[in-house]
C-alpha cells in the first residue's frame, strides 16, 4: 500500500460536488439488471464507512424470491394506506399521487438491518450512546448510495413499512433492527432535483443547515 497521500485537486472536489447534487432518491428503475460484478464492488466500497467502535453493525439480506418481494410489497400497500388516512384534503389528493417506491422494478432489493447483539467493537462508544449503532448503518448507506450514483445506478429508499413486519417476513434473528430497505437499479429517468420538490410536496428551505452560534 502506497504511504503517499493523494491529492483530492479542484476538479475532483466539484466532481464530488456535483455526484453529491444528483445523489436522488429514485422511485423509477429500468428492469434491466445491473452486473453482480458491480453490485458487489459498490457493497465492497459501502464497507469503508465508519462505524462506532469499528463494530460494522450491518447486516443486509437481500431479497429475491418472488414469495418474500410480494411480502414486502402487500407491508408497503399496508403502510402506506395508513399514511394516506393521516393526511387531508388537497395534501391527501397530492399524498395519493406520489411515486413512493420502485418495489415493482428495482431488480436489487436490500433489507438493511443493524444488529443489536453486535460483539464486534466490544461495545466500544455504544454504552453511553446506543444509538450511534443505528447511525453507523446510516453512515454506510450513505456511501452505497454515492457509490451506486457514481456508477450511473439510482437507489431509493423504501421507509413506508412496518420494520417488524419486515424483519418477520425476512425470517431476521430479534436482535435486528431494520434500518432500511433499498431499492437498486438502473434508473428510469434521470433529475437533479428531489422528486418530492418536483410534485410540490416540500422544497427545501433556505435555512436548511440549521446552524446556531452560541
């Protein structure tokens, strides 16, 4: 391994500006699938994320079978029928016509869990903050998703479901937490901007760093 340090120049820094900007959450894939040769090349790349006490809580199961994706899809149809009763009027009308997930096309389906019974890092920053467990999972599917994007794939990130369901369905040991279900795959259409801007759902604020000075 070379000891020199590489040179991160201005062209590799509005590079990654720029993947940063069209990192989107995507709902719209082509059926054609991806290589498993680069599937397990960006999982490789995902496993340079931190991790609280270097403990990788991680632990994916990805989901072929056709009995266990409809499982999955009749949890989401679920979840999001309740979600849609919550909301009124105009916004419910609006709610009912988003794009929420892209379960029917997404030829890589990943059930992202963190495990709790985890002795890796032998609890090491755990104990006063358990929860940085689930962000270390969080922190690693950040980099998937950059990762996946650099490669020209789209990711979404299927959050209307019931976890518990979902790790039930998956035949998941307890100790697992589902943090996340991905969707993967070559997208359908491309944009910059979040779709959820584009239907008129919620822009982004200009105060959207939420910095305070004391």
């Amino acid at each position: 391994m070379s000891s020199q340090l590489p040179v991160f120049d201005g062209k590799f820094q509005a590079e990654l500006a720029e993947l940063m900007r069209w990192r989107r959450d995507v709902r719209r894939f082509r059926r054609d699938p991806a290589s498993e040769e680069l599937i397990d090349s960006l999982l490789d790349l995902a496993q340079l994320a931190p991790s609280v006490g270097n403990s990788q809580p991680w632990r994916m199961i990805r989901v072929e079978s056709a009995a266990k994706r409809e499982a999955i899809r009749n949890n989401f149809l679920c979840s999001n029928a309740e979600a849609l009763a919550a909301q009124q009027g105009e916004r419910a009308a609006l709610y009912a016509r988003l794009k929420l997930e892209g379960l029917d096309a997404a030829p890589v389906q990943l059930a992202v869990f963190c495990d709790h019974a985890t002795t890796q890092g032998h609890g090491l920053g755990v104990r006063t903050m358990p929860e940085t467990l689930d962000y270390s999972v969080v922190g690693m599917i950040n980099g998937l998703w950059l990762a996946a994007r650099a490669a020209g794939l789209g990711l979404g990130w299927v959050s209307i479901l019931d976890p518990e369901q979902v790790r039930i369905a998956l035949d998941a040991p307890e100790s697992f937490k589902l943090i996340a279900f991905l969707c993967i795959g070559w997208p359908e259409e491309e944009h910059i901007d979040p779709e959820l801007v584009r239907c008129g759902w919620q822009d982004r604020t200009a105060a959207g760093r939420r910095v305070v000075v004391i």
